[in-house]
C-alpha cells in the first residue's frame, strides 16, 4: 500500500512538473473526431507528416499539410447566432491547439457561441523530434545588413512570411460556416474570427487582404502591432496584448490606424500576461480579457439576435 502511495505521488509530481516544463515530448496524435477537412490541398514542398508534441502542458500539431474546421456548437436552445472562427497561433510553424483553440472554442460555445477552430497548414519543420528541438533552439538568425546607413535609416525588419496558403483555409473555412449556417444556428451577418500570437497575424492578414471573407468583428489577441492600412469596409476590432509580451515593445500602430480609419475599436493593454496566455495564466492581469470581449461583443450587438434572423 505504501509503495503504491509513493508510486502515485511521484506519478502526480512528474505530471505537474511536465505541465510546467517548457520541454518537448513526443505526444501521440489526439482523435479528432468532428474535425472536417477543407479540401484546400497540401503544403509545396512537404514531405513529413503531420505530429504532435507536448510543450508548457499543452498539445501542439506541427507539419500540418491538411487544414480542418472543428465545430464547437452551443447547447441546444443556448445558440445566439454568433458565430467565431478560432485561429491557434505557433509562428505558423506549429499549432497551439488547446491552449489558443479548443478551450477558447469551448468557452465560446459555454456563451452561446458557435466556434470553430481552424487547423491551418504550417511551414514545414524538420521530421524527427529532435531536429526539431534543435531548429527550435537555434540562435537567431541576424537581420541583413542595411543598404541605408544613415542615422534616420528605418531598422530592416524580419523578413515576412506567405501567408496566402492560409489565407486560403481561412477563407474555406468562412465558406463552409457559410453554407452550413442553416445547419449551425449561424447568423451569417455575425461571423467574426479572432486570433492568437501567429493566429492573431492570420486574423488580420484575411482582414486586410480577403477578397471573399466579409468578417463583422475581429480579435488579433497578443498580435503584431504596427500600422496597417485599414479597408474601408474593415470590422470592429478588440484588440489584447500585455505590456511584457515581446511583441508589444511599446507600438500602438494598429489601434491608431483603427482609430484613424474612424472604425471602432477596443484595446486592452495589460499590465502581465506575457505572451501565450490563452483565456489566462495564474496571476495575471490578462486573464480578463475573454469577460471583456463578451461584454464587448454583447455591448455592440453581436450577440442579441435580430427580428426575422
């Protein structure tokens, strides 16, 4: 009975310390049984296939050349019409998921919410696990050179990722919520999509660049901030980040270009959170922001339904 006791804690122990752990395991491929494929195709030049890894407790997919949908449908009865595309970020490298999809779908849904989270092809990665590892703790590559070098010369910036392969699953995403909104419950006229980290980048890229996608709200939560060229037509924006996430760096750019478009927005900038913090972390001033995007989205109608909707 005692070896089985202290068999038990040390069991609990390693879970709890995994949990907390920024290491990579290995993790088997979780059943994803109402996932429907979008049928945008694969990924050039993709030769592993999708896996998964556990990191800071949470699943991740990584080489993902297949794009999916995942509906989380309120309960009977509880349906309010709105619906929300759910985009995981991962530095469009891996997939967070847990932490930045299905619990926010869930929470979502627990509000009357129809969510949908998108599995959206990634970049590829290297295959092995442990090639991985170490493509992910390589240094950083320096930026190039500057061809002006003069003191008022703009810094070069990162160099920017194709995005029109995502573009693309999240426009067939908004396609299928389209033509299954009967089906759901959906309010075609309240469709919004938020975003975290990369998710966040995605958010906004098929704001700013969807010719097909006609969003009623956005959430680019922890996204990039600088300046961007609003469309005329662009949505509502509610707008998180934390003063200590690394993408924060004291930018206002995107909320301004917002305010400047005369398009409403709202921003929340937190005292902590840091980045990646979901629906929250433990003793954060971030933790929230989801109670003030319902209220924001209550606030402006989104979530009341219309006469003869």
């Amino acid at each position: 009975m005692a070896s089985r006791l202290i068999l038990a804690i040390l069991l609990v122990s390693s879970a709890t310390a995994m949990a907390q752990d920024g290491t990579i395991y290995p993790l088997k491929a979780p059943a994803e049984p109402n996932s429907i494929p979008l049928g945008t195709g694969g990924v050039n030049g993709q030769k592993a296939p999708e896996t998964w890894f556990r990191q800071w407790g949470d699943p991740m997919a990584r080489n993902v050349s297949t794009a999916t949908l995942t509906p989380f449908l309120p309960a009977p009865g509880k349906a309010n019409g709105t619906a929300v595309i759910v985009a995981p970020g991962g530095g469009f490298r891996w997939l967070s998921m847990d932490n930045e999809g299905w619990e926010v779908a869930k929470a979502l849904s627990e509000k009357g919410i129809a969510a949908f989270v998108l599995k959206y092809r990634l970049h590829p990665t290297p295959e092995s696990l442990d090639d991985f590892k170490a493509w992910m703790n390589r240094p950083p590559a320096a930026p190039a050179a500057p061809s002006d070098t003069s003191p008022s010369a703009t810094p070069p910036g990162m160099p920017q990722l194709d995005l029109s392969t995502q573009l693309a699953d999240a426009e067939a995403a908004y396609a299928l919520i389209l033509k299954r909104a009967k089906e759901w419950g959906v309010d075609t006229d309240r469709i919004g999509m938020i975003g975290f980290s990369a998710g966040a980048g995605l958010t906004m890229h098929a704001t700013l660049n969807s010719k097909t996608m006609k969003l009623a709200f956005i959430g680019p939560i922890y996204g990039g901030m600088g300046p961007v060229e609003v469309p005329k037509n662009a949505p509502p924006m509610f707008n998180v980040i934390a003063t200590d996430d690394f993408l924060f760096r004291g930018q206002f750019g995107v909320v301004d270009s917002w305010y400047k478009a005369g398009i409403p927005v709202e921003f929340h900038l937190y005292q902590n959170g840091g980045h990646g913090f979901g629906l929250g972390n433990p003793d954060r001033t971030s933790n929230r922001w989801f109670d003030a995007f319902m209220h924001w989205l209550e606030v402006n109608k989104f979530l009341k339904n219309e006469p003869n909707k």
